[in-house]
C-alpha cells in the first residue's frame, strides 16, 4: 500500500549575501581577489571541473595546482598576476622534483665534453654555437622558463641559483656528441635566477627521436659559482613538451623527422616519464607558432 511522501522541508531563508561562479564569497565586504587562499582554491577546483568537460584538461592542471603550492608562490601571483613566471610558481606542489637521468649527452663533463667550464656559456639565447663556431640551430622558437623553487624555505623563489639547460635539434642530434654536431655546442646555457626564482632561455622546439617524448634536459646548482660540474648539482630532472603542441610544431617544414618517431611513442611509454605520466615534468605550453611558444615549469628543489 503506497505512504504519503514525507512533508517537504521549508524552504531556507534566502541569502542575500554576494555570490561569485555559484558560490558565496567567504568575507562579503572585500572584493572578490581579497578573498583569501581557501576561495581561490575552491575557484580553481571548480574551473577545473569545467575546462576537463571541454578537453582542456591541460589547463586545469595548471590552475587546480594552486591547491598545493606555498603562501610565498600565491602571493607572488598575487602581486603580479599577468607574470607568467609566477603563474609557473603556482603550479608547484612543494615536492621535490623528480630526479631523472642527465642522459647519455649531459656535456657537464661527467662522460668526457664539458661545456660548463667554457667561458660564454652563461647566456640566455642559446641557439647559436660560441668559440669555435658560430652555427645557428634551426628550428622553430621556443622559449625555456624554469622557476626554481627551495622547498627549504616554504616553497619560496630561489633567486642567485643556476640553471643548465640542454636538448637535441630539430634533427634529433645533441651538440658536442652526435657526429652531425660534433663540432658544435649550440642549445646549451647557463642562465641565473632572477628576484622571482626565474631562468629563461631563448631556444629551438627540440625534435622528437626515436624512444623517446620529446623534452628538455636541466640541471639545477645552488649559484653561477658552484655550476662547475655534476658534484654540485641540487636537482636533475626534465621538461616533457605537451603532445598537442608537439604534434602542430612537427607538422612544420624541418620537423619532417619528428612525425614518425611521435607518432609512436606516449608518456606512459617514455622510459623517463612512464612511471607517472610525466604529471609533474609537464611543462606549460602558451603561445603559438606565429607569436612564439613558451613552455613554464615550477622546479621544487631541495638546499638544505
């Protein structure tokens, strides 16, 4: 025999309180970016729900990492929100990152060539030999951001610090070891850390050989002074370049190469990236082919 349906509940008052996507904000009298860091999570959270329905999910991932990272990375943001070097500081998740193998063509002397040691290679345009030789790699521009963050100091920037960055050309050959550049050490540099913990580089899209996700090599020492040698290395680790830009870059005049080494590789294949996916050596891709391309990665390293 059918009961009645319980009473419906009274309706709640209604709020007047001011709403922001949905929500209320959480101090009614303060503008919606004085909000405080649990608002501004619980945003992110919410626009990544939204952009993962769209297929952005690579954006999302940038911005729901605001969850983890540090007081000083937000205010950071805060303080300056169209730097996207502090967008890159946000997306840190106050972890170390990954060590990962320098590769068999470190040139850090620790195999045999050394380009630590050669005087010009402190530079922030690295597409073009020194010494010896002048040669220009071709290919198209990409600019290398790294934010390196101290875990030993709640996250914050690590100014003064030194970056060695290096990768193969857009024929897949590395400078100093591969016998069509053997002569050559373009796509390799030193670069310091600014006031926001950030090194950057003027570089080529690398290309994509075969067995491996196409990526950048770094290391990270604590200053210029002590970037000598892998003796003094903090941090090893690499930048994985996301699939949707690689596969637009290879699809340009040079890259012809890349089409078929891509195509049958995946970051779960990857023999560096596999066993996460890369999740966390994902750099952040914004631009595009006519503006320029610029890929951002947060670097947590460890100087205690």
């Amino acid at each position: 025999m059918p009961t009645n349906p319980p009473p419906s509940a009274p309706h709640p008052a209604i709020d007047s309180s001011p709403i922001f996507e949905g929500r209320q904000l959480h101090h009614p009298d303060e503008p919606v970016f004085d909000q405080g860091l649990a608002f501004d999570v619980e945003t992110l959270i919410d626009r990544r729900q939204a952009l993962k329905v769209m297929g952005t999910v690579g954006l999302g991932v940038g911005l729901v990492s605001l969850a983890a990272c540090s007081p000083a990375a937000s205010a950071l943001l805060t303080a300056n929100p169209s730097s996207s070097s502090a967008a890159a500081a946000t997306g840190a998740d106050c972890t170390p990152i990954p060590e990962e193998t320098a590769g068999p063509f470190p040139g850090d002397g620790s195999n045999g060539p050394d380009i630590l040691t050669q005087s010009g290679v402190v530079r922030s345009d690295i597409r073009s030999s020194f010494g010896t030789s002048t040669t220009t790699a071709e290919g198209v521009p990409l600019t290398i951001r790294l934010t390196i963050l101290d875990l030993a100091n709640g996250c914050a920037p690590l100014a003064g610090a030194a970056v060695y960055v290096w990768h193969c050309d857009r024929d897949g050959n590395y400078s100093m070891y591969s016998q069509a550049a053997a002569n050559e050490n373009y796509l390799r540099g030193v670069g310091e850390t600014d006031a926001e913990g950030v090194a950057m580089f003027q570089s080529i899209f690398p290309a994509c050989y075969s067995g491996r996700w196409p990526h950048v090599h770094f290391e990270v020492y604590r200053s210029l002074a002590t970037a000598t040698g892998p003796a003094n290395v903090i941090a090893t680790s690499q930048i994985a370049l996301p699939a949707d830009i690689c596969a637009t870059v290879y699809a340009t005049s040079g890259y012809e190469s890349s089409v078929r080494t891509f195509s049958q590789v995946s970051l779960a294949t990857d023999n560096v990236f596999r066993d996460d996916g890369g999740v966390r050596e994902l750099g952040t891709l914004t631009g595009s082919l006519g503006t320029g391309l610029t890929v951002d990665l947060p670097v947590p390293v460890q100087t205690a």
